[in-house]
C-alpha cells in the first residue's frame, strides 16, 4: 500500500477518534459574553422601545476560542477610573472578568474593535501581545478625538510590532470569524460575524443595543449616529437572525448557558 494513502488512513481515524471523543460543538468556535458591570443609562442615547428616560444596560465584551485563536470582541473598560464616567456598578476589569474561564490576558491574541469609544477600547492595553482589528475611518476618527492621545502609545506600540491590523471594509479573519462594516454607531463601526455548522451568530456592536429593538427595527436617535441611515441599512440586513449579540443588552446574560457569575455561554 502506497506511503500516502497509509498516512491519509492514519489522519482520517485520528479525525474519527477525535469525533467520538468530543462533541462537534467542542470543535467548533465557542463564544462567551462576559459582563463587567452594569448601568442605568440615557435612554434617549440608545435604541430602545422603552419609555422611561433612563435604562438599565449591561456592559460587555465577547470572547470567540476558535482555530486556536483567542478572540476578544472589544475590550471592556480598563478601570474604575473609566467605569465611573459611566456610573457603572458592580464593576471587573476585563482580565479578573475572564478568570472563570481560565483565560489569562497573555492568552488572548486578538482584539476586535468594533469602533473606538472608551467602553470598547479602554481594556485594549491589559492584553499586550494581542492582535488589534479596527477599521481604517473609525483608526482616522479615533485620531481626531480627545480620547486618541491617552490611547496612542498604545497603539503606536501595536503598529511598530504588526499587532495593528487596519481594515478596509468586509473581511474574513478565518473560517469561522468576519468583519462587517457597518458605519452607522461611528464612522468606522464594524459587526462581527462568527460561523458555525448549524447557523451563525453576530455580534452588532453599538450599531444596536437591545436585540428587542433592533428586531423592531429601531434605528439610533441621531445623537449616538454618525449616520443614520447606514444604521438603518444595518439593521434592515440582520433584525431576522436568529442570534443577534448586542454589547449593553441584559438579556444576553439573563437568557444564555451560566458558566460564571457574569458570563454565559452563547455557543
């Protein structure tokens, strides 16, 4: 028997092997939502179905463990510093955060950034050997800003070692893993899409906040938009998925598998 077909027969068993050891979903992209606090927040700065002039938010980021790859879509809030500018109660800072997933800030190696506000990009500098997405408008809007100067260094030191990857509209990180620019929340927001055998989850950043709204197709009040109608545009595609992931929405950690205090299982 050729050598070849001899290995091929040694690689498809081991693959079977695998199989019967562990399910399919343990070899297909886990994802986690992990809440570092939560919030009363203005409601008229959201979109949201609810009438009072103030909400009740989660504050998250997700985690995707997929090809051996550690993905952190945003990166949370830094400190207590930052989290008090929000008036966040109950607060962990992203590294304690992902403790009870025995994942360490060294294992992380990349971040997805799906724009540039301080609730998305303040942990980026607690994971430093990670990977940085961001889009190319939202890198240049991010510089004009006031928040740029206490980030630059940060991402300079990204740059100089290649661990700044600016992107340039839709892209696949992997199989299971894509960006999706969506320019309606800031002007280079971006979606994450993650793939799996049996459907696909996406993850919508600030583009929507409560999944009950972005099912009713609420768009963002022009005050939290840098365009408004490419955020109705975004929400016209996806308000009929079947898992929608929003980063402020309490429902996620109340109706998800519980893995730990604040971080649930999505898939």
């Amino acid at each position: 028997m050729p050598l070849l077909r001899v290995f091929r027969g040694a690689a498809v068993a081991a693959l079977l092997s695998l199989h019967c050891r562990y399910p399919l979903s343990l070899l297909e992209p886990r994802v986690y939502a992990v809440e570092y606090g939560n919030s009363l927040y203005f409601s008229d700065l959201v979109n949201t179905s609810q009438k009072d002039p103030y909400v009740r938010m989660s504050w998250l980021f997700y985690v995707i463990v997929s090809d051996s790859r550690t993905y952190l879509v945003d990166s949370g809030i830094a400190n207590a510093s930052q989290a008090a500018q929000f008036r966040i109660e109950d607060f962990r800072d992203p590294v304690a955060a992902l403790k009870p997933l025995r994942i360490d800030a060294k294992s992380v190696t990349d971040i997805i950034l799906t724009h540039s506000h301080v609730d998305h990009v303040g942990g980026i500098s607690l994971f430093p050997d990670a990977v940085v997405y961001i889009q190319k408008e939202e890198l240049d809007y991010f510089k004009t800003t006031k928040r740029f100067p206490d980030f630059a260094e940060v991402m300079e030191s990204r740059r100089r070692r290649g661990k700044l990857k600016i992107v340039n509209g839709n892209v696949n990180l992997s199989r299971n893993v894509s960006l999706e620019r969506t320019a309606g929340h800031t002007p280079g927001s971006q979606a994450v899409r993650v793939r799996f055998v049996q459907g696909e989850a996406i993850i919508t950043g600030d583009e929507c906040y409560f999944i009950d709204a972005c099912r009713k197709k609420i768009a963002l009040p022009t005050d939290a938009a840098y365009s408004q109608q490419n955020n109705i545009a975004f929400i016209e595609r996806i308000h009929n998925e079947k898992r929608l992931l929003t980063l402020h929405d309490p429902w996620i950690t109340q109706n998800y598998l519980k893995q730990a205090p604040g971080i649930v299982q999505i898939y």
